[in-house]
C-alpha cells in the first residue's frame, strides 16, 4: 500500500477535496483541549493544514513518503512515514484523532487499539469519508 498514489503524487492535493473550516472548530469545541492532534493517512497533509488553526500541535502521518514529501509545511505539525495501526505518538498525548476518507485502507481492530493507546481521557476520534 506504500507505492499507492506514487504516480499522482502531484494531482493527489489537487483534486484531494476540503472541508469548511466550521468544521474544524467544531471538532475544537468538542474536545476538552486543543495541544495536540493526529492526522492520520494524511496524505499531502490538508487536513493537517487546517487542523493547525484550531490545535497547537498536529501530528500528520501517512504510509507512502511521496504524500509525505509534498505535504504542506507549517511549523507546527510534525509529518511522519507511519502506519495507521503502528506509530510513533506517545501514549495518552492526544485531543482529537482524524482520519479523512482513509479508514478504508486499515486494519480497524489495530488500528482502534493505537488510538486508544494514544487518545487522552475523553479524547475525541473523527473518521470522515466522501458520503
């Protein structure tokens, strides 16, 4: 699954869709704090583009390294060549998990098991797809 999208890699952000930015803040206003949050299969990274508006840190990670390599650059998040079901997020660190139109691509009982392991107490979890 790593070599996926390697050969659209330039129109993947192009034709990748957005989200309004009301939904975001939100998610914000649905968790408890707003430190840190985790994109996962993030792609090119806009979903972690936006999440920094609302959340001090962002954590964006994805499976292929060409996504990676032409991801959005901002400060504040940190971009990682990471499985959804095996990171590198340190235990009980995070406010909001996301994942858009990328669940798919997992294995879902690992996968819950890690956001578990890294969502804080009353942290949220936020899985989206096209419909």
């Amino acid at each position: 699954m790593s070599e996926d999208f390697k050969e659209q890699k330039e129109r993947y952000a192009q034709y990748r869709p957005s989200y309004p930015m009301e939904f975001y803040k939100w998610l914000q206003g649905e968790c408890l704090n707003s430190d840190r949050a985790w994109d996962c299969a993030t792609g090119t990274g806009q979903v972690a583009i936006d999440l920094v508006n609302y959340f001090e840190h962002v954590i964006a990670t994805d499976i292929n390294i060409e996504q990676i390599n032409n991801a959005g650059y901002h400060p504040r998040i940190k971009y990682a060549v990471e499985s959804a079901e095996t990171s590198n997020v340190n235990a009980h660190s995070l406010d909001l998990v996301t994942v858009a139109c990328g669940v798919h691509w997992f294995n879902h009982e690992s996968f819950y098991q890690e956001v578990k392991r890294h969502l804080k107490p009353n942290g949220i979890i936020a899985v989206w797809t096209y419909e």
